[in-house]
C-alpha cells in the first residue's frame, strides 16, 4: 500500500514538472502566449460620452433624460501574419441597456430602448510575451448598428423601431495571461467611435473573457 501511494505521488510530481516545463521560457522551447490562431469570448461595459446630450438635442425637446451605460459580449478571432509578432482579426459585438426619455413641447412623451451591435476586422499587435502573459495593442474598423425601438406616448401611443449604421474605429490595449497552453483569460480598455464631438456612439469600454489557442503549440 505504501508504495502504492509513493509511485503515485512520484506520478504526480513528474505530471507536474512536465507541465510546468512547457509554461517555462528557461527550458529547452520558449512559452508561446498567443499562437497562431485563436478565439476570444468576452463580457464588456461601454460608456458612451455624448449619448445623452446628442440624443436628446433637438429644438422641439423640453426635457430629456439618458441612460449612457450598454454591457454585452463580444468575440474576436486572429490569425497570425507571417513571422511577425501581428495578426489579422475579425470580430463583433453586441450591447443593450443604453435609453431615452424625452418630453416634447407637444407634450408627447417618447421612451426608447436602443440596442448596440457591430462587425468588422483589424489588426493586432503583440510587442510582449512573457512565460505566461502577453501584451498587445489593437485597431479596427466596425460597421455599427443602433436598433432602437421607441414608444411616442401622446393622444394615442404609438411603437416604431428605427435603424441608425455607422462606420468607426475601435483601439485599445489589452493582456492575456494562461492557466495552460491552450486556455486563459484576457482583459482590455478601448476607444470605440470617430473622434467626432458629434457622434453619439463615441464611447470607452472596457472587457473581460476567456482566450482559447485554437491551433497548435508554434516554437
């Protein structure tokens, strides 16, 4: 029995020291962080900067309240590019929770839902990797979409949905750190939208998810 449990612990120890070997860059292969190919999955939080202020700017509103705060999730998928630390990726998200209140001189009461949702391609930069973590860098361009669906409560209430497409840019950094060689976690901050004091889909967010090595180990 005794020696049982001691080929068993031995057993482990060795499980142990082989996988750890592979997360050491003092070994014989150097840690690869992100491979050449993988998948993100996340939850996010935006804040939209000017969301309440152009939403509600129009002549005939007298009074306008916003709720300026979306969460949601998001995916991105890369593909490195040659033998450099840089990869193509495509990627989307999707954000509900941004509102309208406004209270018309006619005295209609209009309340919108509005949902946030896009797609589109950049590029990634990663100028670190560590035995286990990496840095990097993003930008992309997106095709956005606002789906609101608005009720005008007045003599009679009425529902109609409307449709607003934009193009913009989303940048920012962001870390990944492994638990093993296929799986960790990432985190980020950005800038989503166009630099334009107008725009009231320019916003900052940040993320949180899990990262997955989707193709093989690249020494």
């Amino acid at each position: 029995m005794h020696r049982f449990f001691g080929l068993a612990l031995l057993v482990c120890a060795l499980t142990t020291r082989v996988a750890d070997a592979q997360l050491d860059p003092g070994l014989n292969t150097p840690q690869v962080v992100i491979t050449s190919r993988f998948i993100e999955l996340t939850a996010e939080f935006r804040k939209f900067l000017r969301w309440e202020d152009i939403s509600g700017n129009d002549p005939a509103v007298i009074e306008h309240d916003a709720k300026s705060i979306s969460y949601g999730g998001g995916f991105t998928l890369g593909q490195k590019l040659g033998g450099q630390p840089i990869w193509a990726t495509i990627g989307g998200f999707y954000g509900t929770g941004l509102e309208t209140t406004t209270m018309l001189a006619s005295g209609d009461q209009v309340h919108g839902t509005i949902k946030n949702y896009g797609l589109g391609a950049g590029l990634r930069l990663v100028p670190y990797e560590g035995e286990r973590s990496a840095l990097f860098m993003w930008a992309m361009g997106l095709h956005e979409w606002n789906n609101g669906d608005f009720e005008v409560v007045g003599g009679e209430t009425v529902t109609e949905n409307r449709i607003h497409t934009s193009w913009t840019g989303d940048y920012g950094v962001g870390a990944v750190y492994l638990f093993a060689q296929r799986v960790g976690i990432d985190f980020g901050i950005g800038y989503n939208g166009q630099f334009d004091k107008k725009n009231a889909d320019e916003a900052f967010r940040v993320y949180a998810g899990l990262h997955f090595n989707i193709s093989g180990i690249d020494y």
